[in-house]
C-alpha cells in the first residue's frame, strides 16, 4: 500500500535529501522507514549498485518488497498483493527481491557467464544468493511487463528451494498455465 500524501505514494523518495519523504506511512520497504523500523534509508538500496536506481527521473529503493501479485478477485483486470501479511507467505516465496528493470539496473551481474547473482531475503529471516543464467536473460528485457517480472523471481524461488527448473516462461497471467509456471497470477485473491 503506497502513502498517498506524496507524489509517487512515497515510492520514489528524493534519496539525495538527509531525510527522504516516504510520506507518513510509507510505501513498499519505504515503509519500514517511515514508521521508524529502520533508521536509515541507506540500507533500502544495494551497496553493489554503482549509483541509486533512477527511472523516468524518479529515485527508487533497490529492492522489490513483497513481489507477488495475484489477480483482484474483485476484478480479474486488476492486479494486488497476493500476501497480506507476513504470515501469509509461503516459506518458498520470497519477501525481498533485488530491483531489477534492464540491464543497468541489475546489482550483480556476471558478464563472463552472461549471467547474474540476485538475493533474495524470506519472511523467516534467511537470505539466498542465487546465480541464474535464465533469470538474467529475463531481467535484462526493459520494462514493467509483469509476467516477465514473476518468471525472474520465481526461476530464483524455485532454484533456492531445490525444485525442478522445467517451467513455462511468460505465461503468469495464464489461468490454464497456472500449474506450469515459476509464479502465477492464478488464483485471484482478494484486494
């Protein structure tokens, strides 16, 4: 849920200011900030990173915090949250997921292998640091396409839990494809 009294609903805090404004509840892992969780903002974004992530002139945290959509129940155009709380989260699902839009925007990447490195952080507190040659491949297509987005974080989900790697590729927003690939937007949940 993003803080609706700043522009952008806190999302894309000024990360040049002392004290960036997440707006009073924050949004994404701006939120952890904003109620005083974390005292500083610097750890939102990976040390690796050559400078802070800046799209369409925008700062954001270097860190995708609860990365699972589902469709709305209420409207299956709609994407939410599939997780409401942290006890909702399966032990396979991850929490926190390294930012990733292009190229440019992946913290760890392993030019000689044409692959890359993504950690990734569970609800219980454990971190996994997964090499993918297939997530990379899929991380480095520009854009917000949200059913490339799922295979990137599933293909590392499914790696750190030891599951077999043999799923379809680009079909999260497929119901018939639900049981085939490494995230699905299927079944719908409640917004």
């Amino acid at each position: 849920m993003a803080s609706s009294d700043v522009t952008g609903g806190g999302a894309f805090p000024d990360f040049e200011s002392k004290n960036p404004n997440f707006g009073n509840s924050g949004a994404g892992l701006g939120k952890l900030f904003a109620l005083g969780y974390i005292k500083t903002y610097k750890i939102l974004n990976c040390p690796s990173l050559q400078d802070k992530v800046v799209l369409n002139g925008l700062t954001r945290p270097g860190y995708y915090f609860n990365p699972h959509f589902a469709y709305a129940v209420e409207d299956n155009t709609k994407l939410t949250a599939r997780y409401k709380k942290i006890s909702d989260i399966p032990n396979d699902r991850c929490l926190i997921f390294e930012f990733f839009y292009n190229d440019g925007t992946i913290a760890h990447l392993e030019p000689k292998e044409s692959s890359a490195y993504f950690n990734i952080a569970f609800a219980d507190g454990h971190v996994n640091t997964i090499k993918n040659k297939t997530a990379r491949d899929r991380a480095v297509i520009a854009g917000w396409e949200t059913a490339r987005g799922a295979d990137v974080i599933g293909i590392c989900e499914f790696e750190s839990a030891g599951k077999p790697m043999n799923m379809t590729l680009g079909k999260a927003y497929d119901a018939a494809s639900m049981n085939k690939v490494y995230y699905s937007f299927w079944p719908a949940a409640r917004h």
